[in-house]
C-alpha cells in the first residue's frame, strides 16, 4: 500500500461519494415510501459497474488496465458510491415507523438486485474478455 494509491482510491471515493449524494437528490421524489433511488441507483448500479468493470479489465483479460485504475474504479468509485451504511439506515428508519413490510421489501430487493447486477456486469464483460472468470484479481478489491 503506497501513499500513491492511498490517493487514488481517496480520490475516487470522493467522487463516488459525490455522484451518491446526486442521486439521492435526483431520486428523492420517488423514494418516498420505499428507497428507490439507493434500491436501483446505487446499489444495483453499483453493484453492476463493479462486476462489469472488475471483470473486464483483468490483467489477463483483452482490456486491462493497471491496478491503480481498478484501485481508483473498484475501491474509491465504487466503494464511495455503493454505501451499505446508507441502505443499513433507510432499512432501520422504515422499521422504527413501523413499515416492517417496506424494510423486507428494501433488503430483499436490495440484495437479490444488487447480486442480480454484479452477475449481469460480469456475465457481459466475461463475454468481451474471452471469457474470464475473476472479477478481483486481488484481496484488497475484493474488499470493497
């Protein structure tokens, strides 16, 4: 771990972070009841991004890229975009108003989409990159 990386995965959560606060804005309108905007915005967008991504730019794949790029995508984008903190608050808010139904219907389909869309990212990119197998090459991507 270099100081180097540091900032590049620092940098990217930045940004991931920023682009999560745009979509909960945008989205506030329709997460009235049931937190849309984190359910599909985040992340199942995320969620896919990282699949896709991870899986596409493998070092032994047709699209590599270094690892500082997967470090700034995977770890700081996407780690600063796909906040399970976030979605573990919305799920507590809605049960302590009593809305249980609402908080399974959020975790459920949180989780289920959410794996649905790493699959979908790394099922695509696989088939780009002459099928790979691995989405992480690493433990610290695997981390995120």
């Amino acid at each position: 771990m270099s100081f180097y990386s540091c900032l590049i995965v620092m940098l990217g959560g930045a940004l991931g972070t920023l682009a999560r606060y745009f979509v909960s804005v945008l989205t506030a309108p329709i997460s009235r009841y049931i937190p849309w905007g984190t359910i599909i915005g985040v992340n199942m967008v995320g969620s896919f991004v990282i699949g896709f991504f991870g899986t596409l730019t493998l070092a032994s794949g047709r699209y590599p890229v270094s690892e500082t790029t997967r470090l700034f995508v995977m770890l700081g984008i996407c780690g600063g975009y796909t906040t399970f903190s976030s979605f573990s608050l919305q799920t507590l808010d809605l049960i302590r108003v009593g809305g249980w139904g609402r908080a399974l219907v959020n975790v459920v389909l949180s989780v289920v989409l959410s794996v649905g869309a790493v699959a979908m990212g790394h099922m695509l990119a696989s088939r780009m990159n002459s099928h790979a197998i691995l989405v992480a090459q690493t433990n610290t991507e695997e981390e995120v």
